[in-house]
C-alpha cells in the first residue's frame, strides 16, 4: 500500500553519511505493535495527524561498521511526528506498522485540505449571495 503521500513521508532527515553525531538507535521490536491513535474506527475514518519520517543513525560503539568512514549508518528507522496538546510529539514506530501510520497522517492530510476547500467555496458563495442581494435592492423603485 504505497501511496504518493508515503514516499514523500519517507523521505530521510538525516540521510546517510550525514547522520554523524547521532548517538543511539533503537532497536527493532519482534513483532509489529498495532498502532491506535484514538480509536481504530475513528483513525481509519478521519486519519491521524503528523508525518512518517525514516532517519538514518549511528549507534557510536567504536567497534561497529557503522563508525567507519565511508559505511552508512543504521536504518531506516520510522518515526511518526505529531502536535498534541501543543508539544511537538515523536514515537518511534515498528518497520511494519510505518506504512500503515504514514497512510492514516496522509489520510487526515486529505480530509484536512477537502475541509478548507468546502469552507472557502461557502464564503465565496456567501460573499456572492450579498452581492446579489444588493443589487437586487439597488434595482427596486
Ligand atoms: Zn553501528
């Protein structure tokens, strides 16, 4: 289920070879956590807010490849980024889980930018609506 808003959701902060500094990664949980943000109904209805970011990491042991010159770093490691409550909020998210969180952001996303437009098209409509109405008051004896 890749969509368009998933890859540019994909899309890496820190991509590798640049993602020195960065000191330890998470690991991979076993299996994948099923990921609910309010309730599974309603986030399959609405869609949840944020982004799906993947980043790139070095762990810092000395001994791994990935401190070498030139090796990449660890990852992709998903995180789903969020406001709530007025925080900027981050978790991290299971391999398999990130597809489907980037589907449910892209989701609200959508419904988010069908709202404005509809809210638009009733003010341009409202805004009309007046000026029909003065001119029709206007034409009267
Ligand atoms: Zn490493």
């Amino acid at each position: 289920m890749r969509s368009e808003g998933l890859k540019r959701c994909y899309q890496s902060r820190t991509p590798p070879h640049a993602a020195a500094g960065v000191k330890s990664a998470q690991p991979q949980p076993k299996t994948p956590r099923r990921y609910v943000f309010r309730s599974a109904e309603v986030d399959e209805r609405d869609g949840i807010p944020g982004c799906v970011i993947a980043q790139y990491r070095r762990c810092g042991k000395p001994r791994c490849r990935c401190s070498r010159p030139g090796e990449p770093p660890h990852g992709p490691y998903f995180f789903h980024y969020w406001r709530g409550e007025g925080k900027a909020r981050k978790r991290y998210l299971a391999r398999g889980d990130a597809p489907r969180v980037a589907a449910l952001c892209d989701r609200r996303r959508a419904h988010r930018a069908d709202a404005r437009t509809t809210k638009r098209l009733i003010r341009r409509f409202d805004r009309i609506s007046s000026e029909i109405l003065e001119l029709l008051e206007r034409g009267r004896p």
